[in-house]
C-alpha cells in the first residue's frame, strides 16, 4: 500500500535514486510542474527530473505536511515541504512547495508539483 512513508523516500534524492522513483509511478503518469506543460509517461518524467538533478547540487526536501483524499479513481497524496536546492556554486535556495499525488491502485497516476521555481534558478 502507498503510504506516508513511500512520499518521503520519494521526495529525498537521499534515499531514493531516480530509477527506483519512477517504479511508483504508472507508466502513463502525467506530471504537471509549476506552470510548464504537463508531461505524460515515465520516460518523459524521468527526463524532468533528471534535467533539476542535473541543474543542482542537491535538492532536499523536508516534509511539512501530508494529507490523504480521494479522487474518481483512487487515493490522493497532498505533500507540503520545504524544498532545497544548492546550486553548484553552493547558494542554498528553499521554496514552499505542495505536490498533489493522485493515485491509480498504488501507483502515482497524476503528479503535481505546485512551486514558483524562479528564485532557484536566478543565479
């Protein structure tokens, strides 16, 4: 069962490599980050996050909040954290940030991710 646990291995880049990542997900997942242009399938997710991991040194989260619904075709996921980003340069940036994990059985079909990004990438 997809638990409070899994959204914290799934928000630390400590604990979970991206390729485990991606194992949570449907592979029609459709991720919707910020204001950009939903993505959908995993392959296409993966390159997202691949593409910050890359930007950054690192980024943390820290778990403020989680909140479980329902949605018309499962469970929902609501996550309120901190993010942390450290830039290569090693500027530390942190962003409030809430992610929306709307499930499919136990795998994350819709995922998300509601933050203003720009302060982590104005160098």
């Amino acid at each position: 069962m997809f638990s409070p646990y899994n959204v914290v291995m799934l928000h630390d880049d400590r604990l979970t490599p991206l390729c485990c990542t991606t194992l949570y997900m449907t592979t029609d997942v459709r991720l919707q980050m910020a204001n950009m242009t939903p993505s959908i399938g995993v392959d296409a997710l993966e390159q997202a996050f691949r593409g910050a991991a890359e930007r950054f040194k690192s980024i943390t989260h820290k778990i403020e909040g989680i909140w479980t619904g329902q949605w018309e075709f499962g469970r929902v996921v609501s996550v309120e954290a901190v993010v942390r980003y450290e830039l290569p340069h090693g500027k530390v940036v942190e962003l409030p940030c809430t992610s929306t994990l709307r499930l499919e059985g136990e795998k994350i079909a819709d995922y998300r991710i509601f933050i203003e990004p720009s302060p982590a990438f104005t160098d």
